[in-house]
C-alpha cells in the first residue's frame, strides 16, 4: 500500500480523534473543568496520559469528574510546593 493508498485512512483516523477530543472537552467543560480546558493548551495530552494511567478505554462523564478532581488536587499541592 503507498502512501497516497493509505491517506484516506489517516484522515478517517484524523477526523475519529477530532471528534473524540470534542466530545471529551465538552465531558470536561460540564464537569467544572473549564477552567483547565482554557488554561491549558495541553489538557488533552493531560487527559490522555491520566487515562493510559487509570487503564481508562473511554472518558466517561463520571471518569471525567474523577479527572478534574485529581488535576485539581495535583495543582492545588504543585502551587503549594512552590
């Protein structure tokens, strides 16, 4: 398969995980997390990192509120360190 085979299926890839992070950045939004979403450019990689952590396939609503309490308590001890 060359390259130009196999672009359509990068784009199907693409256009899944575009839609994935939108639906995870509005779980995080309604869940209190506007706050990170807006104040971190990478709170997707955040989100990704915490759920290859957790073992997490998909970001519930629930597992989304479970998130945003960890960063905060994270953050919350980070500030205080300093």
């Amino acid at each position: 398969m060359s390259y130009a085979d196999s672009l359509q299926y990068l784009n199907k890839c693409l256009a899944f995980l575009r839609s994935r992070e939108e639906q995870e950045k509005q779980m995080l939004e309604e869940a209190g997390g506007a706050q990170l979403v807006n104040s971190t450019p990478d709170w997707d990689v955040a989100v990704t990192e915490w759920r290859i952590q957790n073992q997490c396939h998909e970001l519930t609503r629930a597992r989304a509120k479970r998130f945003i309490k960890e960063w905060m308590a994270a953050q919350t001890s980070h500030s205080r360190e300093r």
